[in-house]
C-alpha cells in the first residue's frame, strides 16, 4: 500500500519576507516570496522581471567565436542546417534560429534546413541525424545544433571528416569526457569556465547566440545597424522554457517568460490566434500554466505519435487558417496520446503495486507501447509513489529507451546515472539529461542489473530513510481569504513554475458532499466547509485510478487537504473553486 502523503506548511525567510514588503508587497504576498527563496540577491528582478534584467549574452563562453563563424555561413551560399531536439524546446529552438537567419538577417528560405531528431531514435544528433544531413543534396555550410549535440562527439567527429562544420549550442550537462572536440564552437552554460545562468533553456541559448549574431553582422555592415533587436522572438522562447520546467526563480527566465507572455497575448502571430480559437482559457490571458499544460502538451505529442514537423509548421505558419490546420493536427494527436497514455498507464500501475514496498527508494518499470509516452508515465507514477521513477519501453531491437523523473528534491539523476555507469560499463547505450529529468537506452538483458542499480544509487543519495510522498504548502489561509481577489494578489507574483512554483495551500474541511465526475468517473466533485463556516467548491482530478478504487472518507467528516485555490465561471458569475492535489482523513 502506498504511503499517505506528508502535507507540510513551509517556514518563510525572515529576512526576505521583510524585503519582500520594501517593495510594496502586501503581508501574503511576502510570506510566499519568503516561502520560495532564501536570498534577498536579485528579489527585484525576480519580483518585477523585464528584458533589461537579462544577463548579457557576452558572458557566454565562445559566444563571439560562435557569432563570427555563424555570420560567415550567412554569407555563403550553401545549406545552413538546424539540428534541433524533438521536444517543445527543441522545436522553439529551430524557430527561433529559423525567424532569425531568413526574416531578420536575410537568408532565403531554401537555403535553410530543418532536421528535428526522431523521438523513437533517441535523443541527440543520433547516427539517423548524420545521415540525413548526410544525405542533403548540395553544399553544407554550417550544421546549427540547438538543445542537444554536447554529448554527441563521435557523431560530430563523423561530420567533420566529411568536411562539415558544427557549431553546437546546448544547455544539458557536460559529458564527463567534456565537450565535443570535433565541433566547430560550443555554447553551453555547464561548460567549464562560462560565468551564463545555468538554468536555461536550450531556445534561450539560441535566442542569446542570435542576439550576437545580429550585433557581429551589424558590425560588419552585412545588415542595416537598423535592424530590429530579436525581442519578438520572445514569445516562443517563453513557451519553450516554460516547457523544459527548468528554474523560474532565475531572473533570466522570468524575464523571458514575463515578455514572452506579453507578447503571445497581443495574438499577433497566426499560431497563437489559432490557439485561442482552440481554447480561449475561459477569456483569460494566456499565463505559465496554460503554456505548459495546453500548448506544450499538443506539441510534445507531435513526436510522441506522429510527426514532429507538425510543430513546427503549427509555430511558424503565416496565416491563421494554415496554423488552425496544423493546430487540428496536434490536438488529434494529442488525443492519439491520451488513449495511448491510459493503456501504457495501466501496465505501470499493475507493476508499481507488485514491486513496491515501503522500504523502497526508486520505481523502474518495463512497458510495453509507445516510447514517446513513458516520460509522463514515469511522473505520474513518481508523484503517485513520492519515489524517483524510470518508466522504459521495449524497442523491440534489443533495447530498452528510458525517461527518469527525480520526483524527490535532493535526488540528482544525471549524478545517479553516472555512479550506475561507473559500477556496469555495459549498463548504458547512451544517457544524458538534468538534475531531475534524464533519459537513456539500455540493451534489454541489462533491466535486471539497472533496477537494482537505480535503487543502490537513489539510496547512497538520500540515506537510511526511504522517501515518501510529500506535499509543501503556504500554510493556512483564513476564511476573509478565500475569495475571488485572493487569485488577483496571487497571479502579481507570476510567472510560476519549478523552483517557484504555483502557491498551494492546507487546510482542514468538513465533507458536505461528494460525487464522481468525468468520463472515468476518477475526478472527485464536492463540496467542503472551513471551519469558520464557509463552504467552498472543490474539484480533485484523478483522485482514484479506476471507477472500482473506493475513498476512506466519507460524507460528514473533517479532511485535511492540500489545494490550489482557482477562479470558477459559471453564468455569468464568478466564485472561488478549490483544486485539491490531496484529500485525507482529518
């Protein structure tokens, strides 16, 4: 039987909480900036993010070197490739650098060349990706990575002998071996020696080389000095590093995200009229939230059932007409991907229930279907245990591809593949990724060894406890709170995501009623009184895994809950709704 989660009430800083309210915030706001950060460096760039705030893109290693033997490739007449990453980052990269070279710095259109990786053939400029720019017709000026290529020097290498140069930009982890030798230049924050914010997305990292670009052109009178500054390319660097859920207490992402946003809900370009066609988020602006969980979501699901090149097409189309096809597209693949999802989802749940056990520190699961789906598979089971998760697929070939969630705070995957690989030199085919999400590929008669791996290396990182789930709140709020201005004060302090997250808060509640909604009858509708006496709408999403699985709560008694506190419309009024992530017996 799983754990019942822990909810604990995080303890402000002290100390930020009073600077916090030098800058006007009001006693609430202040406690959840203290909740979220323990230093008081930067608060008013993480408060009031704006472009200004940015890093310059000059503390970039090799920036300068990359900027020159970019502008130079411009000047040529054969193909610039974009070799991109098949994720929602990787797909804003390609556009980013796509919008840069033809429509401010001049490229035709022919002369530029997309090849995003297949998600089934893993992840990096992969043998498949040589060969296909191998395989171009024509001459090869430059190959542009974005969101990968750092761990791929033996394919670089095979580049080069061939006489094509690589200038990779990337923001994963260094392989221990270190950077690509073979490569023409590399931008990459983890390298050793670069003063960059660590925490960046890969199209953030193009944006910033472009951005260089511009200048070094400009520089050499290769284009107008009035050309316009690469601000508006924001609006989808937003998306992407919003997608990648890397750190939005970083005052470089924020501002990012903050213009990015700004810009998405002016609904100038064709793709994001389309979206609001789609889902207009009941007449709301478009925030964080909706970037991560309705539009990344229909674009990862483009590699994950279909074809990749929909994304991109959906980003770049020049009419709203032809973004709503390509958007048609991706909604019914991500419906493709929800069925597919289900089925994947019941298989892991039946092997998560036969091997865990209270003493336990990780989950590994063997599944059979799409390998595109088995990252969200594997937080979804991660949350629901509180454990570090790797869900893999059987290729079919021999191999197993994998996705790792680290789920639990302290736990560093990338650190904990690396301890495996040290132990099993034959463990791994290929690995890479980030502190909490990793992927890899192993030959499949390896499964047994990496399970057992997997735990050793989570259990020498956290020690003799086993993990449980665990909830961190804001604490309590009153009952003069809960109403609908509390969303008001909350959303000044956007944008949110990992590292500052979304304010979720506890509380204890009498259940007055209780209903199963949705399809699957797995969503839990009630409603709860405070104990001051105000009644409330809730809705839990998911709170059982099938219409067979019963509660232990019941009409009429106190819970205690965890809940993210929402706007509800309905007829033309508006009320608060409580989501709940957590109902226990009080």
């Amino acid at each position: 039987m799983i754990k019942k989660p822990k909810i604990l009430n995080k303890t402000p800083n002290l100390t930020v909480l009073h600077a916090a309210k030098q800058y006007g915030l009001s006693e609430f706001q202040a406690q959840l900036v203290a909740n979220r950060t323990d230093s008081v460096e930067q608060l008013d760039k993480i408060l009031f993010p704006q472009l200004k705030h940015i890093q310059h893109p000059g503390a970039l290693k090799n920036i300068d070197q990359a900027a020159d033997i970019i502008a130079k490739a411009i000047q040529g007449n054969g193909f610039i490739v974009l070799a991109t990453d098949y994720d929602t980052d990787g797909v804003t990269s390609a556009w980013v650098a796509n919008q840069a070279l033809q429509n401010y710095f001049g490229v035709d259109k022919s002369r530029i060349q997309h090849i995003i990786s297949e998600r089934q053939t893993g992840y990096g400029i992969t043998d498949e990706v040589v060969q296909r720019i191998l395989n171009l017709d024509g001459q090869i000026d430059l190959v542009i990575s974005a969101d990968q290529g750092s761990s791929d020097e033996p394919r670089i290498q095979q580049l080069k002998q061939h006489g094509i140069k690589v200038c990779v930009t990337d923001h994963h982890q260094i392989p221990i071996d270190g950077p690509p030798a073979s490569a023409a230049c590399i931008i990459n924050p983890q390298q050793a020696g670069c003063q960059y914010d660590k925490t960046v997305a890969g199209c953030f990292v193009i944006f910033l080389v472009m951005t260089q670009v511009r200048q070094r052109l400009i520089e050499h009178g290769w284009i107008d000095k009035e050309t316009p500054s690469l601000k508006n390319l924001a609006l989808n660097v937003a998306l992407g590093t919003v997608a990648d859920s890397v750190s939005l207490k970083s005052p470089n992402n924020r501002a990012i995200v903050k213009a990015g946003l700004q810009l998405i809900n002016n609904f100038h370009s064709p793709a994001w009229q389309a979206m609001r066609q789609l889902n207009d988020n009941q007449g709301q602006a478009f925030d964080a939230e909706f970037l991560g969980f309705q539009v990344a979501t229909r674009i990862n699901a483009a590699s994950r059932v279909s074809d990749v090149n929909t994304a991109l097409k959906f980003l770049q189309a020049e009419t709203i007409d032809e973004a709503a096809l390509y958007l048609e597209q991706l909604d019914s693949d991500n419906l493709n991907r929800r069925e597919q999802q289900e089925v994947m989802l019941k298989q892991a749940q039946l092997q998560a229930q036969q091997n865990y056990k209270d003493s336990s520190y990780s989950i590994s699961l063997k599944l059979t279907g799409n390998p595109g789906i088995q990252g969200i598979i594997a937080s979804r089971i991660g949350e629901q245990y509180g454990l570090p998760t790797v869900a893999m697929t059987d290729l079919q070939d021999g191999f197993l591809a994998g996705s790792a969630r680290g789920i639990v705070a302290d736990v560093d995957l990338r650190q904990a593949f690396q301890w495996m690989s040290e132990q099993n030199n034959e463990l791994f085919t290929s690995m890479g990724g980030h502190k909490g999400a990793a992927g890899c590929m192993i030959p499949i008669e390896q499964f047994g060894s990496f399970q057992s791996l997997f735990e050793q290396a989570i259990q020498n990182q956290l020690g003799d406890e086993a993990p449980a789930p665990t909830i961190e709140t804001d604490g309590e709020l009153a009952d003069w709170q809960l109403v609908p201005q509390l969303i008001d004060e909350i959303s000044q302090l956007e944008p949110f995501g990992r590292e500052w997250p979304k304010p979720i808060f506890s509380g204890r509640f009498k259940l007055l009623q209780q209903r199963w909604v949705g399809q699957t009858q797995t969503h839990l509708s009630c409603k709860l009184q405070s104990i001051g006496g105000t009644i409330l709408q809730a809705i839990y999403f998911n709170a059982r895994q099938d219409d067979s699985e019963q509660l232990d709560i019941t009409t009429g008694q106190w819970v205690q809950c965890a809940y993210e506190p929402n706007l509800n419309r309905f007829a033309g009024r508006t009320s608060l709704q409580l989501r709940l992530t957590t109902l226990l017996s009080a």
